[in-house]
C-alpha cells in the first residue's frame, strides 16, 4: 500500500511540474517569441474540424425517433427555419433536439453542405468549392466583445466568418432559403464577421439570407460574385461592402434583393468598383438625406436601375465618382459630392437634392418626377443641367440656389412613366417571403441597441481619464502639435482648443478624400485617398507646402503616416507593412512586416509606436514587433495620438452616433492581454 502511495505521489509531483511548464510556455511571452492580439493569433487551421458537441451527439434515426414520440408544434413541422427554432424545424421552440454539424478551418477539396451547419472560421481557398444545399441553416458561433460587463477573450472569438478565396455556390431556392446566421437563442447585431469574398472565382448567393453580422458580405479584389434574391438585414456595418473591384469587366451583381435595416448603408463601395445593382428594396428607418441607410459611392462607377428605396433611403455619391442613376424610386433623396459625374434620369425623387463641391464635373438630372422640400446648392463652379424633369408640387422658394446656377427650364407638364422602353419602378414584387426566425426590433444604432459598442471607463489595462464630443458622428483621426489638437473626416480637418475641443476653425485638403492624419509638430502629413500622395500642409494658412508620391506602396490610400526621431514613418494595415520613407521623395528607406498584422494611426511615445489594433490599442517597436496591447474604449480606434504622456484615441463608437468621440487615457499595464 505505501509503495503505491508514493508512486502516485511521485506521479501528481511530476504532472503538477510538467503543468507548471506548459502554464509558463503559453503564458509569459519569451524574448523573441511572436505574439498576435485578436483574431490574428487564431490564425485557420490547415484541415477542416467536423465535431459534435453534447446535444448534437445524436444520430438522425434518434431524432426521427424523438420527432415521432413527441407531438411538435406546427411550425416544427413546416420545413421553415422560423419561430425560435435553432436549426430547421427542430431545437429550442420546438421539443426535438437537433443535429449540427460542427465545421472549422481551410477547406482541402470541394465539398457540399446541408442540414444544420455550425461554423466558427471558415476559409474556401482558391480552386475549392463549396456547394451549399437549399434549406441549409449555417450558424456562425455568436460572440460579443464584452458579455454581462466582461470582456470576453479574443481566442475564444471575434473572428467567426467565411473566407472565400475559392468559390462558393449558395443556391437556394424561394421555399427553402439558405441562411447564414448568428447561433444565439437571442441574436444580436455584430454576433459574427460577415461573408467575406476576396478576388473569389466565380461565387452565387441565390435566395439567402444574412443576418447579425459585423459586416454582411463584403467582396473585394475582383471578386466575380453575384448575389440575387437575397435579404441582407441587421448588421453592425455596411450590409454589403465593396472595394477594388476595379477591373470593368468584372462586374459584381447586386440583384432582386431585399436589403434593410443595416447600421450604415445598405452597399458602400470604395476605391474603385463597377458594380450593377438593380431591383433591389432599400429601407431604413430615417426621414432625412443624411441618412446612413441606401447606396453609398467613393470611387467607384456603378450602375443603379430600377431599384425601390423607402422609409428615408437615399442614394449619396462621393469623390471622384460616376454613377449612373436611372428608373429608381427613391424616398429620401440624392446626394452628389466631389464626384466627376452622374447621370440621374427617369427616377421619382422624394425629399431632397444635395449638390456639394462640384467644380467641373458633369451632372446630367433629366426626366426625373422631382418631388422634393429643398434642392442645396452650395460651393458649385458649374450649372447644373436639371431640365425637363416633372417638378410636380416643388416650392422653387425653397431652393438653396444663391448663383441661379439650376438649369430647370424646360420643364415636363405631367409625371414622367419611363422612356418608352424602361419604366421608372416603384415597387418590386418579389417571390420569396421575408422569412424571421427572431425579429431584431430595431435598426442597429438606435437607442434600442443591445450591441456593446463602449468599453468600460477603467479596467485592469488602462483608464479613461477624458472623453470629448466635437460634435460629428464619424472623425477619423487625431493629432497635436503645440498650440491644438486637429481631427478631420471625408476632406476636412478641424482645428481643436486643447482645453474645451470646441473647433476653432475647419479647412479643406488638397485631397478631396483624407485618411491618415499626422503632425510633425510645425506641419500636418495627410494622407490622399484620391491623390495617392502625401501633402505637407502649413496649418496656419491651410496650404500645401509639399507632397510625395505614395503609389509606389501597396493599399497605400489605406495607410497612416507617423514621426519618430525626425523620421517619417508609414503603416498599410492592409498589407501589414510598416515603412521608413525619405521625407522628400517617398522613396522606400526601410521595410518591415508587422508581426501582428498592423492597424489603424500611428504615434511615438520617443521609445515604441502605437497604433489601434481593432478594438484594442498595440505598442511595438521600429521592427514591426508587438510589445504590449491595451483595451480601446470602443468596439472601434481608428486613430492614436500620443500628447503629454498619455494616449488620445479617435473612436468608432457607432458612426451615426453624435457623442464622444475622442478619448483620453493612461496605461496601467500593457502586458495582460498576452493570451486574449
């Protein structure tokens, strides 16, 4: 008896040691070791997992056998994903349980899905596909970045999406509508990623519904896509996300769609795409044009026909744009700045007419019923060609036309129908149901919100000492030298009184779309958007003194420029480069990977840099190596500022929120977040 005794002592002696060690190794980062915060450290595992968990351990003659034993609600019969079942027809509401199967990972060869799909990372590499059956339900594994007032760990989530590399073909049909959702028995907006399409082959989502993500389906890199029949509904973002979809021949289709209730817009698309978007319901729940709900363009050439907004949607095109606008019905009006040109005939147009810094370009508003409250005009060096368009019962006392610069006569005596071959549409008869299983209740941002966009004030990492409200939704960065504080969004900066944040004044940009934004301590650095350059501006006379190229560095329209030790510094997060230029040519001086996938802005403290890794704050080194991470103070930084020896963030927040927007904080340790 005491020979076995001491042998189990030896034992659990041994094993506490060994547990000790491999507590040690995953715990406390060695010197040289690489350490990812977030999503990047999960990375995708090289084989797909396919696993069933405790209630899902059951074989299908069970659940036929329980479904037979158990008499089931109607609507557990029905063949519809609907009424607070967890998977179709069985789950939650209904008494028979269900049966999932788990996926995870890269996919190594085609494969097809049915039934209940349950999906925390997805990758479809390039010459994979994926066949999705009508009727599939793909739950994605919910998570929320701070649950019951805790964060939760970033490697226990934050990253559940589908990456299609590959193709994906997700038909389904108008009875049996292929879902991608959120897998919580009460599902919030932002539960999960989004679909994420990059330079995809040749992808379909056909009658499919996507619901509660971050961002619904974003498709970049000419990705050749369509997606028809689709409900796209009650996400944190834009619904659909396009960018650098630049080649004309590869043309994502937007089609048939009922797309509503999404936090910003229902499609933005930027830098570069030729989308054709057409019958499609856009509808929110704003009554003005400067709703974030309907079509957003930033450089980008799209064709909208015959598409029906209502409740407040409006159609906004941006810079360096040209957008063809023709046979829509659009309750909340048009808005057309920067752009290089527009087409906007045979369309009913209800509210609103926003016409803004309009230099040159061509803006053709012909043959449109125009039943508007006011038509703005304002910092417009052209004439605007608005002639034989039916007014109906505008008030031209209402204009905002100081220059008499709209063109509006002759006028049409009666409403406008079409052009004899294409009628204006005003209303899409669609044939698939605008199926709910759980109904949201309202538009992510409203006050209903259940999304946990703000961060604690204080936790073990930092502490919030200031939080400032200049007085806009959406500021994209921060930044001070001796005498202000300056912070600028779309082609804007606005200067700062360091003690109130009040802005002293606004000026315009040599860009007519600004990103980065960084002082040198005598000069502000603003990165291009459109001219891909890097201005050098006086702040005292808003003028240009200099500029550099930025073409020759990839995504750089996405990049943040920085100072340290009089040198300039330049950081792609897309790419994850961090470069060294010379501050007179732009030419490459030093480049390095960011070894933890890089972020948004860029300050010096004289030792490290900081910069927003998502909803976190990363410090690392001139290498490119992480040295330590904070909690932000919102679901999102776009931009840090290092001032006084503390940290100043620009923060997402929610973009249509108006409050605080810029915060103060002190670092109370760095180096706790290592394993989350």
């Amino acid at each position: 008896m005491e020979t076995k005794i001491l042998i189990g002592l030896i034992v659990l002696i041994s094993l506490g040691f060994g547990g000790f060690l491999i507590w040690r190794n995953i715990s406390v980062p060695e010197e040289g070791d690489e350490i990812l915060p977030k999503k990047e450290a999960e990375g995708i595992p090289s084989v797909v997992e396919e696993k069933t968990g405790e209630e899902k351990e059951i074989s299908e003659e069970q659940v036929k056998e329980e479904a037979e034993e158990i008499p089931l609600p109607e609507h557990c019969k029905d063949g519809l994903y609907n009424k607070g079942e967890e998977g179709l027809d069985c789950g939650w509401s209904c008494p028979n349980k269900c049966k999932f199967t788990e996926k995870n990972g890269r996919l190594r060869e085609d494969e097809i899905w049915s039934g209940n799909i349950l999906v925390t990372r997805v990758e479809i590499p390039k010459g994979v596909t994926l066949t999705i059956k009508p009727g599939t339900i793909v739950k994605f594994k919910h998570w929320l970045p701070i649950e019951n007032g805790k964060y939760m760990c970033h490697r226990a989530g934050g990253s559940q999406n589908m990456i299609v590399t590959g193709s994906l073909n997700a038909a389904g049909t108008p009875d049996e509508m292929i879902w991608f959702t959120s897998d919580s028995g009460l599902p919030t907006n932002g539960d999960w990623r989004g679909l994420e399409f990059i330079n995809s082959q040749e992808s379909i989502l056909n009658y499919t519904i996507t619901e509660y993500a971050l961002q619904g389906i974003s498709i970049w890199d000419n990705s050749k896509i369509t997606i028809s029949h689709s409900i796209v509904r009650w996400v944190n973002w834009e619904g659909i996300y396009l960018e650098k979809n630049d080649d004309p021949a590869v043309r994502p289709t937007i089609e048939y769609s009922r797309i509503y209730q999404n936090a910003y817009w229902g499609i933005a698309m930027e830098q570069k795409n030729y989308p054709y978007i057409h019958h499609n319901h856009f509808w929110s729940d704003e009554l003005d044009i400067s709703s974030t709900g309907g079509i957003l363009v930033d450089y980008s050439y799209p064709t909208i026909k015959h598409n029906v907004f209502t409740k407040g949607d409006v159609i906004n095109t941006g810079p360096d744009s040209n957008a063809v606008i023709q046979f829509n019905d659009i309750d909340g009006g048009i808005g057309i700045s920067n752009s290089k040109s527009a087409e906007i005939s045979y369309n009913t147009v209800r509210r609103g007419f926003h016409l803004t810094n309009l230099q040159k370009e061509s803006i053709k508003i012909n043959n449109n019923n125009i039943f508007v409250d006011w038509f703005h005009i304002e910092n417009v060096g052209v004439d605007i060609d608005a002639t034989n368009n039916y007014w109906g019962n505008t008030d031209f006392n209402k204009f905002h036309d100081p220059n008499n610069q709209i063109r509006s006569v002759p006028v049409k005596e009666s409403e406008i129908i079409g052009d004899g071959k294409e009628n204006i549409t005003h209303e899409i008869a669609f044939d698939y149901p605008d199926l709910r299983n759980f109904d949201l209740g309202y538009r992510p941002g409203d006050e209903e919100d259940r999304y946990p966009y703000i961060y604690p004030d204080e936790d073990e990492t930092r502490k919030i000492l200031r939080k400032e409200v200049p007085g806009y939704p959406l500021l994209w960065t921060i930044t001070h030298d001796s005498n202000y504080f300056y912070t600028s969004v779309q082609d804007q900066i606005f200067k700062l009184d360091p003690n109130t944040f009040e802005i002293i004044e606004k000026f315009k940009t040599p860009s007519d779309w600004l990103r980065g934004v960084e002082s040198d301590g005598t000069y502000l650095w603003v990165n291009g958007y459109s001219t891909k350059r890097l201005h050098k501006i006086d702040p005292s006379t808003h003028q240009e003194v200099a500029s550099i190229p930025l073409d020759h560095i990839p995504n750089s329209p996405k990049g943040q420029p920085g100072f340290a030790d009089g040198e300039l510094y330049f950081m792609v997060s897309q790419t994850g480069k961090f470069y060294r230029l010379d501050k007179n040519t732009g030419a490459i001086l030093e480049e390095h990977n960011l070894r933890f996938g890089g972020g948004w802005g860029l300050t010096y403290d004289g030792n490290d840099f900081y910069t927003c890794c998502g909803d976190r704050v990363c410090r690392f080194d001139k290498n490119g190596r992480l040295k330590g991470q904070v909690y932000g103070g919102s679901q999102g930084c776009w931009d840090v500022d290092w001032a006084d020896g503390k940290i100043w963030t620009a923060e997402r927040t929610n973009e249509n929120w108006i409050g605080p927007k810029l915060y103060q904080f002190e670092i109370k340790n760095d180096q706790l977040l290592w394993r989350c």
